[in-house]
C-alpha cells in the first residue's frame, strides 16, 4: 500500500508568491521522520527539510517550512516568496523506526512550476 | 567534496547483458542506497548498506546484486539486464547518526532495449 500520497501531480505558481505542497502519510510507528527533497530538471536529489515525529515545533529552512499536522498524518511543504529556481519535481518522503538505517519511502513527487 | 558520484551518467544495454553502476562518495558516510526511479512512482529502494561490510535488500531488490567494495564505494549490478529495467538510478549517502539527510549522486539514466 502507498504509505506516501502526493495528490498535486503538477501546479504553476507566479514567482514572489507562496506556494504549498501537500503530503500525507501512512504509519502505525509511533516514531518516523519525514522529509522534502527537490529534483530539478538536472536529475539530481536535493535534500530540504527534515520533520521528526516527536518534534514539538514546525521546521523551517530559509524559504521552505513544514507544516506538520500528525493527528491528520499530513506534512505539507510551504515555499514562500518562490523564484524561478524553484521551478522542480519536489518529492515527500518517510522513515519509520523499524527503518533504523536510513530507508526511505518517497511518494510520486509534485511537479511546480514557477513563473513569472 | 565531490560529494557522491556515479558512472556512468548514461547506458543502453540490450536484454540479457550485463553492467554495474559504480557509486562512490567522500563525505565518510557509513550507510550507502541505490534507488531506481520511474515516471510517477517516485524512488523506490533497490538495495542498502547500512555499513561497510552489511548490505540489505529494500522495496525492490529482484534482479540487482550490490558490493560495499569499502566505505567509499557501493555498486549495483544487473546480470541479466531486461525492458523492465530501464529507469533512472540513484545512489545516495548518509552519515552516522543523520539516516534522515541523504545526499543523492547525479544518477545514471539507463534503457534496456
């Protein structure tokens, strides 16, 4: 069964505004990680930002947030100001305790496209 | 830092011949992964090392054979490629401690005819 859904396949957004990716998840670990990676049109995998269960607050790295909602199993990626270098396949993805070294689930990604 | 890196970047193969990609890194990262990426199906696990000298299989293991060669390196090997296989592949990295924060190579696109 899927345990991460990306339900936005592709979505525009104008540059300078904000934009939100969702994400839900599936698990029945009371302890797993979830994490947002960006994939530009080059191919490579960029690692954003990193949400743990227990974490009491919503990370944030510069631009990028996470909005974290557990009791709803959903970790939306929230870019504001987008720019134009935004514009990438953006993948969800978790790990699971029982996942100890590090493997990932990722979802089928959501395509953004920033214009201007 | 070079970072991770994999050769090659691009393969075609015919079905039935056989390849390995070679990933290698040097940030000192002990666990090491191979994906595979398909349109609209995101990443999936192939295979994993936790640590130099221990691989285990992931989502997706039927066909591939891997080596921890050392820390540094980590190959995945198609010994009998087939159609099924072609897709992007994609080694990454994470240090002790930090599972969470894997850095990707560049990946390796490759078609089976």
């Amino acid at each position: 069964a899927q345990k991460i859904t990306q339900t936005q396949p592709g979505m525009f957004v104008q540059e300078k505004e904000a934009v939100t990716l969702d994400c839900t998840y599936d698990t029945s670990d009371p302890s797993y990680g979830l994490f947002w990676y960006k994939q530009p049109s080059s191919g490579e995998m960029i690692f954003l930002i990193y949400q743990g269960s227990y974490d009491q607050q919503n990370a944030t790295e510069g631009r990028y947030s996470l909005n974290f909602q557990k009791a709803r199993k959903s970790a939306n990626l929230v870019i504001s100001a987008s720019q134009l270098g935004d514009s990438a396949m953006y993948f969800c993805a978790m790990r699971e305790v029982k996942d100890s070294w590090g493997k990932l689930q990722f979802g089928a990604g959501t395509q953004v496209v920033v214009t201007p | 830092n070079a970072g991770v890196t994999q050769t090659p970047k691009f393969q075609v193969l015919k079905t039935g011949q056989s390849m390995t990609l070679q990933c290698a890194q040097d940030m000192n990262h002990n666990s090491m992964y191979w994906y595979r990426q398909d349109p609209g199906m995101g990443l999936r696990l192939i295979y994993y090392s936790a640590s130099e000298g221990t691989t285990d299989k992931g989502e997706v293991p039927n066909g591939y054979n891997v080596s921890r060669l050392n820390k540094r390196e980590f190959s995945l090997r198609l010994e009998s490629a087939a159609p099924s296989q072609t897709s992007v592949y994609f080694c990454a990295s994470s240090p002790i401690g930090r599972a969470h924060e894997q850095f990707f190579g560049p990946g390796t696109r490759l078609t089976v005819l």
